[in-house]
C-alpha cells in the first residue's frame, strides 16, 4: 500500500530566501534586462488581446442567449432594446 506524500506549505523564510536569490540573479546582470522588460511587454499585450476577444464571445453568447427569451413580456423589451442599440451602431 503505498502512502501519499504530505506536502509542507512552505514557510516565510523560504520566500524570503527565494525573493533574495531572485535579487542576486537580477543584480549580478545574469538576466538580460531589456529582453525581460520586452518579453513582459509582449505578454502584457497578449494578455489583453485574450482578453477582449473572451469577453467579445462571452458578451456575444449572452446576447444570443438572450434572444432565446424575446417572446418573455418581461425579458423581450429588454432583448429589443439590446438588438436596436447594437444594430443602430
């Protein structure tokens, strides 16, 4: 029978200890600073470009969603009103 390991949460020496080898590593040149600070930016643009294309399907599966429900008195007034504004823009 095999016995599941226990993971340690690690501690805050530990984070203390990684945050300063991190430092040495950025300090002592080791990284090359301009290709960080391209590849964050890189990243950062990627980032948001996912993020709104995902919130442009996300939005335009609700309202199609929405459009399931345009007979609903209540709903439907609320769908027409979404179909007018998108379509007079």
């Amino acid at each position: 029978m095999a016995t599941a390991k226990k993971h340690n949460k690690p501690k805050v020496a530990d984070y203390e200890r990684l945050g300063k080898q991190l430092e040495t590593i950025w300090e002592s040149n080791y990284a090359n600073r301009s290709r960080l600070y391209k590849l964050s930016f890189i990243k950062g643009v990627i980032g948001g470009l996912g993020g709104v294309i995902g919130a442009t399907i996300v939005l335009g599966l609700l309202l199609w969603f929405l459009t399931l429900f345009q007979d609903v008195p209540l709903i439907g007034r609320l769908v027409d009103n979404f179909q007018n504004t998108i379509e007079s823009r």
